[in-house]
C-alpha cells in the first residue's frame, strides 16, 4: 500500500543554523524537508520566503517540500520553482485559480500539490484530483506547529484514498500537523503516504531512531 516518506518541517527548528539543521535532518533519514511559507494575510503568522529556501537549497540535496500559506499563491510559485522548491503545495481556499497556478507550477519544472484546511470539504479537490502529484490533508489548522492532531480528518484521508483507487489516480496524500508516534500508524492505515512532522521531530533526543520507528510501524502495518 504506502511508500511512506517523512518531510520534516523545519518551522520547529533552530532557525539560527539552518545549515546545521539541514545536515542533521540528512543525517536523521527524512526524505524531504517541508517549508511552510505564511504570509501574516492568509494565516496569522509569518515566516520565510524565496531566499530563505534559496539559501537552504545551496547546503542541501533533500527533496524541498514548499508549503504555501499565502493568499496569492499564483503570484509566487515561479519564484519558488526557481528557489529551489520540488515540490509546491498551495491552499485551495487561497484567490488564486486552482488550475492555473497547477499549471504554472509544472511549466516551472516542479510537482505541484493541492492542501486543504480542516473544514474544507474533500470533494473540493475532485476537479483537480487528476492534476495533481500530491494532495495535501491539513490535521490542525494551518498557522502554527506544536498543535493538536485533529482525529476526524482520518475520514478525509480514507476518502482521497478511496476516490484515488476508484479512479485510476496517481496524487499522493499528504498529512501535516500533529503527526507522532502515536498518530502515524492511523493516517498510514488511511492511506496517506507523506508524513509531514515538525515539533515531534525536533523534541527528540534521538531523531534518527524515531524517523526509523515510525518507519518500522509502517513497514508492520503493511504486511499485517
Ligand atoms: C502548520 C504547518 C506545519 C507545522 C507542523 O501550519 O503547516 O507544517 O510545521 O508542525 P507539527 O508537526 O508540530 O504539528
Ligand atoms: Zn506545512
């Protein structure tokens, strides 16, 4: 079922030594780095733009996963592609006209992705569901790291799988906000493939040995 991937999201991190945390993400096995991009508009916070991501390509080869939380995502994914971005997810509930910014997006020469709040229902997505490398399941609200996984969204996860295998599709479902130890398994067994994880990673004393417990979760519930 899963070809599980772990995109660590490095708003939880010591932004003082981006360099520092990059090599140890490499380090700790996580298979891209997230980058959650906030506009202070779209959701109340900031955070970091182009040359952040830019200077973050340069020190090193991970896959970037760019998160935009802004309400113009149109006006910026070329600038990303060009920043270095792999991969560029951007909300449904922005301004921007869906199939457009997708296309921008692939012209630019990177996947692109569509993310959903919580009370976004999944059938919005169905247009676009055939466009798309990755569909992004929000499982807190967007704006913050450190929030509380919210359990319903397992339902949405389960129903972008199912529509995915009913019809043929390739996307691929990503989940951010919450993901642990103990909330893994369940997306998992819902379906999604992309674990997001941010504050539960850079608690660890560890972060090696728990990317490759929940990898090893993964690999039981697999072939359970
Ligand atoms: C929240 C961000 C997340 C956040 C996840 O708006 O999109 O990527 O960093 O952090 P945790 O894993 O702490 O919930
Ligand atoms: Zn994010």
């Amino acid at each position: 079922m899963n070809n599980i991937q772990i995109s660590a999201s490095i708003l939880s991190a010591d932004l003082s030594n981006l360099a520092a945390v990059t090599e140890g993400l490499e380090h700790s096995g996580v298979d891209m780095l997230h980058f959650d991009v906030m506009d202070g508009h779209f959701v109340p916070n900031l955070t970091f733009g182009m040359p952040v991501l830019a200077a973050i390509d340069h020190c090193t080869n991970l896959f970037l996963d760019v998160h935009l939380m802004i309400t113009n995502p149109l006006q910026y994914v070329e600038q990303f592609a060009k920043a270095g971005a792999d991969l560029i997810t951007f909300h449904l509930e922005s301004d921007s006209d869906p199939e457009e910014t997708i296309r921008t997006i692939h012209a630019a020469g990177a996947q692109a992705g569509i993310v959903l709040k919580p009370g976004t229902s999944w059938e919005t997505a169905i247009p676009f569901l055939p466009m798309v490398e990755v569909v992004l399941v929000m499982t807190v609200e967007p704006g913050f790291g450190g929030q509380s996984f919210l359990w319903k969204m397992i339902d949405k996860v389960e129903a972008l799988h199912q529509y995915a295998e009913a019809h043929g599709l390739s996307y691929r479902i990503e989940v951010d906000g919450g993901i642990n130890a103990e909330t893994a398994p369940h997306v998992l067994r819902a379906g999604a493939e992309l674990l997001v994880i941010g504050s539960y990673l850079f608690r660890q004393a560890d972060p090696k040995s728990a990317m490759d417990a929940i990898r090893e979760n993964a690999r039981k519930l697999q072939q359970a």
